[in-house]
C-alpha cells in the first residue's frame, strides 16, 4: 500500500498549488474561483488515474498469485479443497480484472 501513496504525492502538489498561485495574485474574484476549479478537476483527474493504475497492479498480482498457490496446493496434494478453491477464486478475479472491470469503466 506504500506505492499508492507516494504515487501521489506529486500529483497532490498540484491539487495544492493553485492556492498558493492564487493568493499571490490580485485579480477577479470569480476567475481566480473558476482557475482553481480547473485545476483542482485536472488535478484529481491525475490523481483518479494513479489510484486506478494501482489498483490494476493489485489485482493482476493477486489473482496471479492466487492460482500459482492453488496450483502448488491442488498438485502436491497438500490441501486439495483449498488448491480447488484458489484457482477458481484466481479465475473469477483474472475475468473480473481484465474484462469485467475496464468494460464497466467505458460506461
């Protein structure tokens, strides 16, 4: 989870800059409004898109690992129910993250 979070730190900066920009200018009340709207929307659009590029390496990782130990599991006969249940579980993630998930993402 350490990832993520200094993923963001940049982009956080960019949330944050544009009240310090607009503090040192003297301008029109509501442009000055409207311009840290803009860039507050840009900024958590760059935001949104780490968080979701983080959360895809997650998830491919996990169900990755889930059939690779349900396989170890299943095959050396160490405990052949919970092999069974980790691939099963591995194969319903790995649709729901490389199909499911960016379709619901294009509606």
């Amino acid at each position: 989870m350490q990832i993520p979070t200094l993923a963001l730190l940049p982009t956080l900066s960019l949330l944050l800059s544009p009240l310090v920009s607009n503090a040192s200018q003297s301008s029109a009340p509501g442009s000055s409004i409207q311009q840290w709207v803009n860039q507050f929307a840009s900024g958590s659009t760059q935001v949104l898109q780490v968080v979701n590029a983080a959360f895809k390496d997650v998830l491919g990782l996990s169900w990755i690992t889930l059939i690779s130990l349900g396989v170890l599991l299943y095959l050396t006969h160490l405990h052949r129910k919970l092999g069974k249940d980790f691939i099963v579980g591995g194969v319903v993630m790995a649709v729901l993250v490389q199909f499911v998930f960016p379709w619901i993402a294009t509606i």
